[in-house]
C-alpha cells in the first residue's frame, strides 16, 4: 500500500522545504514537490511541518527500584507514541552476578509483542570481569552498541578502574558509554549530613546533589576516558558547571557528547519549595517529592546556559530519562524522609511540545535544531541513522505531522503516561503531534493512540561519531 503526505514542510536538521513524502511498504520512498501517485492513499498535511519520528535516548520503563514504575512498555511506549515519540531506547541492566545475555533476555521479555513504537536497548553494566568483557561481542550482534555507566547509586555504580576497562572495551567495537556523572561517596555523606540536621524534606534533595557533585563526577569521567582515549557521553547533564569542564576538554580535543533533559531546561529548583511548577504553592510541602529526579532540578542560570549551548549546537542529544513513581505509596515512602523517595518522574510523552514551546516558539531554538536534538542527532549517535532521524528516501517512515497552532494545557487528566502526576500540571503549551506515522502506519491522532502494540525491536549499528559544526 502507498501512502502520499501532500502539501507539508519537511524539517531536517538543516533545513525545512515544502516536499510530499511518498510512502510504500513502512519506507520513505520519495520526497519532493509535486509528487503524484495515481495508486496512492493521499493525506493532506497542508500547513503542517513533518519531523522526522522524534527518538527518546533515555527511558526506564519498567524499573524496579525501591518501587517498581507506574510505566511499563506497554503504557509507556503508547504515551510515547501519543506526544510523537517514534523510538525509545530503554535500559537493559545487568545487575551483579547476571550477564548481559540475560538481562538483555529479560527487557525483551518486557518489550517484545506490547510496545507501541519502535525500541532498542542500551546495556548498563554494574560490574566488570572477563566474562562480560567477552559477551560485549555478542551484544554487539544483538544490535547493541551503547552502554551506560554510573557513578552514583551503590548498587549500580563502577570504581573508576572498572570505568576505564570497560570505556576501553567499548571503544574497540566502535560503541559508545554514556555516564550517569555524579560523586556518589559525596550524594551519600551530604546526604547523613542534612538527615541529622532534621532536614528531611523534599526541599532538602538539591543540596544532596549540588552541582559540584555533578562536576567532580565529570572532571573525572572525562578524565579517565582520555586516558582510555575514546569518544564518550554524558547522560541528562544538568549543571553550567559541567557543561563548562566538557567544554575544556573538546577544547583539548576530546571527543564528548551531551545529552540534557527538559526537566533541566524548563524547571528551576524552586519546585521542591512551592511543589508545583506554576508559581502556585501546594499546601503540602511533600508535594516538591513530584520532582525528586537525579541530577535534582538546578537553578535557572544552569538552565539558561544549556539553553546558550542548545543554540549554539553543543549539546547533542535532548532524551526524558522518564522514570515515572506514582506520587501516592511509592513518592510517599520518603515522606520522613527525602533519600528514600523513588527517584524518577515522567516525561516521555510530552518532551516534543516542551522543546518545541519552550525553545523554538519563544526563539531559542530553531524547528531545525529541535530536529537535530530529538530525532536526527540520537538517531546517528546511536547507530541508527540510514533506518531513522531523517526524512529521506530508504529510511524508515517515521513521520510526525506537527500542528504548530494548537494550544492545550498538559495535565495529569489527558495524559497517556499511567503516572499519577505529571510534573508539568498546568503547563500551557502550544503545538501537537497531530499524526504520527510508525514506519507507515498511523498509530496517533491528536494524543490518541489509534493503532497499539506496532512496535519493533530495532538492531542498532556501530555508532557514527559526527562532527559539530
Ligand atoms: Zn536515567
């Protein structure tokens, strides 16, 4: 079956230019003016700008911690899906004493035959021996090509020794670590230290985590991956601070790649006071537990930094970290106390319209850049360009059909995320994934799934390490 989109403006990374998008068998078959398909079904996109189907680089869907999350991949992917999300790459972590064979066994297990749009994994090891240093070929056969690493969390994090085995090994199949960058030693001292002060509320979850935390952990990462001498990411990078040391070491010609959030663009930390993001104050001073994430929300000259690098084209990659804890029962087992608030909130499904209210529609960034942040970019980064991250004859017909004169209200009510809060209730935003094409089929209209359970699990290729301009 064809499928022809007439009348839109197709928006790459580059450029946007008014082009039809003809569609056969889940491909991009052809893109320009005035196409004409006898045999094709036609839908008008007059008007509209068409993205290329946005990639989310960091999910946890289905994550155990100290609760398990509201979002599996079956609610998770849909609510993807909804804001034009056409791809997530999730998390697949083997714990101590697994191997990634079977952690990457069981994401399937989670994934396959439920998942609404397309998806890949990211192998996060936790450890380090010979045995997973041999399996990384395996994995690479998988279609696994990126890692994550953390700093932080006793029972997730590497010693450095182990970081720089492990950048090594990755580095000799052409993959790519992305690091979870904070002194964990420092979270867990600052963090007894407020506790026996009595500082136990939600308020209190920054100054655990301050940005020094986040820097010293960047410092030394980037440091240890110059001694591996192998390109390298950082993963939701949240402070000035950090951006800063990244900056000298590209300056002396190391290869690093930055992935921040939304949460650290539009939020400032006066959140955990008043619990809310609109200003208003709750009247529960536990309600700033809605936003206890790490890296914590920073203050507005962090977000208006990386708001500078965003336009400047430093920054690669802008992903969700979507981790979404129920407010009632799992937030509230911190309730006497912040470090034993699940950490995480939600977010996968309305990234596209905060980056593209927040930046392009106030003139931070342009539709082209947000391209290049939310599809083009992770798509090439992660091995998947050529298949996704363009609209381009061969890739795959992952469409998003942009009205960009709507204007709605995000709240917890019309959302497709199974959390029991959005930490952006009442946020006014403009714009919405009017239709959303998963490799040919439209699976959304207006923030409703029409079409569920479409999604494949992608083989991801060696990573292309491109070139800022
Ligand atoms: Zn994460």
């Amino acid at each position: 079956m064809k499928l022809l989109l007439k009348g839109g403006t197709v928006v790459s990374s580059l450029r946007s230019e008014k082009a039809d998008v003809l569609i056969e068998n889940e491909k991009i078959v052809s893109v320009g003016e005035g196409i004409s398909a006898p045999d094709a079904e036609i839908c008008d996109v007059s008007g509209k700008l068409l993205f290329p189907g946005f990639i989310d680089a960091h999910t946890h869907f289905d994550l155990v911690g100290a609760a398990r999350t509201a979002d599996n991949f079956y609610t998770g992917t849909k609510a993807a899906a909804a804001g034009g999300t056409t791809c997530v790459i999730d998390f697949s972590t083997a714990d101590r004493g697994m191997t990634g064979r079977q952690a990457l066994e069981e994401w399937h297990r989670k994934a396959d035959g439920v998942s609404s749009c397309d998806y890949g994994f990211h192998m996060s090891y936790t450890e380090w021996n010979d045995d997973l240093s041999k399996e990384v070929d395996e994995m690479v056969k998988e279609g696994i090509t990126s890692f994550k690493l953390y700093m932080a969390y006793d029972n997730l994090r590497v010693s450095d020794a182990d970081l720089y085995k492990i950048l090594k090994r990755i580095g000799e199949i052409g993959g790519i670590v992305g690091t979870h960058c904070e002194n964990g030693d420092m979270v867990k001292e600052l963090t007894a230290d407020l506790i026996s002060h009595g500082k136990t509320t939600p308020e209190y979850h920054p100054l655990s985590r301050p940005a020094l935390v986040e820097a010293e952990a960047v410092f030394r990462y980037l440091t240890i991956a110059k001694l591996a001498d192998v390109p390298v990411n950082i993963v939701h990078l949240s402070t000035r601070l950090g951006y800063e040391i990244a900056e000298e070491f590209r300056k002396n010609g190391a290869k690093v790649y930055l992935e921040t959030c939304p949460q650290y663009l539009v939020m400032d930390d006066s959140v955990y006071k008043n619990g809310t993001l609109t200003g208003a104050k709750s009247s529960d001073e536990f309600e700033g537990a809605k936003f206890v994430i790490s890296p914590p929300i920073r203050k507005k000259s962090d977000c208006d930094c990386l708001w500078n690098a965003l336009k400047n084209n430093r920054l690669d990659c802008i992903s969700t970290d979507h981790c979404s804890f129920n407010y009632n029962k799992d937030k509230e087992l911190g309730r006497d106390n912040f470090s034993k608030i699940p950490n995480g909130a939600p977010g996968v499904e309305h990234r596209p319209v905060v980056i593209y209210t927040f930046g392009v529609k106030q003139g931070k960034i342009t539709k082209e850049q947000m391209c290049a942040y939310l599809s083009t970019n992770p798509a090439k980064l992660y091995g998947m360009y050529g298949q996704k991250g363009e609209i381009k004859p061969g890739f795959d017909a992952d469409i998003v059909v942009w009205d960009e004169n709507a204007e709605w209200t995000i709240s917890k009510e019309n959302q497709n995320q199974a959390c029991d809060y959005t930490p952006l209730e009442g946020v006014k935003v403009s714009g919405i994934a009017e239709k959303v094409f998963l490799r040919g089929t439209l699976v959304s209209e207006k923030g409703k799934i029409v079409k569920e359970n479409h999604g494949k699990y992608i083989f991801r290729d060696k990573c292309m390490f491109y070139e800022k301009d």
